[in-house]
C-alpha cells in the first residue's frame, strides 16, 4: 500500500481492516501487505485519500 | 519483562478512567499510550453530557470545560431549523471541553491515583501466557514486554488489542464513520451556546455539525459513511464550510480526522483475562457520534471490575462479564434506541427531512405529546412516518 504524504494517522483504516493488518504508530503507517487480500475498505473509509494500492 | 495486575492499552479518558478506578481499588496498574502528548490530535466534536459527569462524579473543571451548552439547533437540507433546549432530554447537551486538556487531566488523575504511565509507548502484540496476557511493548525504539494479569483494550477505534486476544472486536466498514473537522474562529453562529446538526446530502450517511468552544470559535466538521458516497469526509467537509451561512467568514486552525464506530457495541468485549473498553468496544451512541461519556462510564465499569478480581485473584471471564453486564443494564436499552433511531434518519431523502422539519419547526416539545408530533408527521409526510414505523 502506498501511503500519500498527507496521512493524518487517524487509524481508521486500521480499524476497518477485516484482517487486523495495519499498524499505526504516532506518524506511520506499517501495512503486512504480504497478509493482504486487496480487499480495499482501507482505501475506500480514508478520510482524506490517502492510500493507494501498489 | 515487567508484571503488573492490570495493563491499559490507550490513554484517552475510557482507559485513564479505567486507570484510576482499577488504582483506586487497590491493583497495581500500567497505562501504555502511544502518542507523545495524551489528547491530541483531537477526533471529535468534544461534546460531553452533564448528566454524564454527574454519573461519573468528575467536577467540571473550566480549564477544560470551554462552553456550556443550552440547546439544540437541527437543520435540514432546506434551511428550516428546529430547536431544542435543555428542558428536554438531550444526549449530549453539557459542555463542549478541549480534548487537548481534558484528556490530560483524566491521565493526571489515574496517575494521582496510583497509576503509573508510559508515554510514546506502541503495543505490537499480544500472546497469552497462562493465567496472563504478556503485551510486546515498543517505546522509542526499545523493545520489552509487560505481563498482566487484566489487560483492558482502550485503543481506540483502531482497536487491534481485542481482535489479537480473539475477541470478535471487529468493525465493519458500513459501521464506521469517516470523520473530518476543522476547528474555526470567526464562526458566525445564530447562538453560540447551541449545538448545530446539519442533514441531508450535506454528509451521506450521518451528518454535519457546528460545536461552539466559545467566542467566535467552533469545531466545524462532519461524518459520513463511506459506502454512501464517492467523496471523501475532507471533501464534503469543504463543500460544507463553503455553503454554511455559519462559516462564509471563518477561518480554519486546526484539521481533524477520524474514524467513529456507529454500529453499536461489538460482538465480544470481555474474555479469559481481558476487557476492552470505549471506541474499541463500539461503546458510542450510533446516533450522535459521541463517545466520550460511555466511553468513561465502561472504563470506569471495568476498572472497577478489574480491581475487584484482582482482589479475589480470579481474572476468569465470567468474572469479568460483570463489566460488561453493567455496561448492558446502564445503556443496552439506550444503544438499541439509538441504533434504530440512526437507521431510520439513514433511510430519509432530503425532501422527507424538510418534511420532518416542517412538522416540527414551531413545536414546543417539552409541552406536546408524541401523539400530537405523529399527527404532525402524518399531515407533512406519511411517507417518513411509514419508515419510523417499519423501524419500531
């Protein structure tokens, strides 16, 4: 997952990931992408647009 | 690696509430916070209720309390407004506080009661180790562990402490809200001792507000279900501030966002050696958003559990099930309310929300019945009545 520059680490994404995958820590964001179905509710809840798949 | 009775994963007020009450009853207890400053940046409107605090037995205190609320104002997709003022029962009306403060002052006072915190402080997992939970910690780049025998998830709407723990914790996407604010001045409100709540398109899904934190100064933000739309909350934020007659003139401070879960209380929130506890627990009211008061009151439930187990040296979950009981018998009746409540503002076009306002706009509620308010309804818009019915 690409995180854009204007991430704000809310967390939400994390909090919607069915798979538990994203860490959030105080200004980045630690995707297992290994671990991820591309199932895009991360990219689809962001606030502000930041996420985009690789 | 460090042992304690109770470790609290996040320091916003549900877990420094439950902090202090498990301190107070005698446990040894952690905090671990991963943010550098407890409180900020803020995700929400900053609304708490009166009657919450009174529940809870904090002393609004003015260094955080900025604002007294004394009413409602709804608007709906038209302009046409409905008051409400506090002689009806209103879920949030009380105060609008500075987060920034209020949270710190709620970490002081579970620090002043014995518990101790660790600020910068990451959890990165969790795994089960007999009659405990041990917590891989990482704190400016160091490494350790903390065991416990109570570990209490108040990590927020990002909550990975439960779904680690195997409690089914999860929250789905149509049940989190995506939020977006901006703290203002120069905010030109028609009474700048009301909330305002904004309808309709404005934010598909949930809706719009204006909280005054006094002066010419408000937060100004939104919430939107993100399946409901193609823009983003930052967007429609936008298009709010540049339509609303309030903020023509105002000026933007500060931009927040965050996810708020609407969809009641998760499945799970209590097992073996663990409780988890506000937003984490989907403990917020689905209608309004807030959940700052509930959030407390289940942190406060479960410091107080926590301390009694720890007492008894039983951590089982049918002990710790009396959290979540009392959680129930304090706000299931409430939650189920609001949740239906949420549904059927959800279901509503733009026109039955005029309709609504319509009916409503001139109604002194304190004095009408809700037989008289359904007449009223069914004159403007049986076709909005028909959806209330089908909810009920």
């Amino acid at each position: 997952m690409i995180v854009k520059d204007w991430c704000m680490y809310c967390g939400e994404c994390a909090g919607v990931c069915p798979r538990n995958l994203i860490e959030v820590k105080e200004s980045s964001l630690v995707f297992k992408d290994d671990e991820c179905r591309e199932c895009d509710t991360c990219v689809i809840v962001c606030p502000v647009n930041a996420l985009e798949k690789k | 690696m460090i042992e304690t009775d109770v470790l609290i994963v996040g320091a916003g007020p549900a877990g420094s509430i439950a902090a202090k009450h498990a301190a107070m009853g005698g446990a040894k207890v952690i905090i671990i916070e991963k943010k550098s400053e407890i409180g900020a940046p803020k995700r929400c409107a900053e609304g708490i209720s009166d009657n919450g605090m009174k529940f809870l037995g904090i002393d609004i205190d003015p260094r955080w309390a900025l604002k007294e609320i004394e009413g409602i104002r709804l608007i709906a997709p038209d302009g046409t407004d409905v008051w409400l003022n506090d002689e009806i029962e209103l879920p949030e009306a009380g105060y609008v506080v500075e987060r920034k403060v209020f949270d710190k002052y709620m970490a002081m006072d579970a620090g002043r009661a014995g518990a101790e915190i660790k600020i910068k402080t990451l959890a990165k997992s969790v795994r089960k180790e007999g009659n405990s939970y041990v917590v891989l910690c990482e704190s400016m780049g160091e490494l350790f562990e903390i065991k416990a025998k109570i570990l209490i998830g108040a990590d927020g709407p990002e909550s990975h402490i439960g779904r680690w723990a195997g409690l089914k914790s999860g929250t789905k996407a149509k049940d989190m809200e995506s939020g977006a604010q901006f703290e203002m001045a120069n905010v030109q409100m028609e009474n700048n001792s009301v909330l305002e709540f904004y309808f309709g398109k404005v934010a598909p899904g949930g809706y719009a507000w204006i909280f005054p934190k006094g002066r010419d100064i408000a937060n100004v933000g939104l919430a939107v279900i993100a399946k409901d739309t193609d823009k983003t909350a930052y967007e429609h934020l936008v298009d709010f501030v540049a339509n609303c007659p309030a903020t023509q003139n105002a000026i933007p401070v500060e931009l927040n966002i965050g996810g708020d879960p609407v969809g009641g209380v998760v499945k799970e929130i209590y097992g073996d050696n663990i409780m988890i506890v506000g937003d984490a627990a989907g403990q917020v009211n689905p209608l309004t958003g807030g959940g700052i008061i509930s959030g407390m009151i289940a942190g406060m439930f479960a410091g107080e559990t926590a301390a009694d187990a720890i007492k008894n040296g039983d951590y089982s979950a049918k002990v710790l099930s009396k959290y979540a009981d009392r959680f129930d018998d304090h706000y299931g009746e409430k939650m189920d309310k609001y949740i239906k409540s949420r549904h059927y503002l959800a279901s509503l076009s733009d026109d039955e929300l005029d309709s609504i306002a319509h009916a409503f706009q001139d109604v002194e509620f304190e004095e009408v019945s809700t037989t008289e308010l359904i007449k009223n309804l069914i004159k403007v818009s049986p076709k909005a009545l028909l959806k209330l019915g089908k909810l009920i």
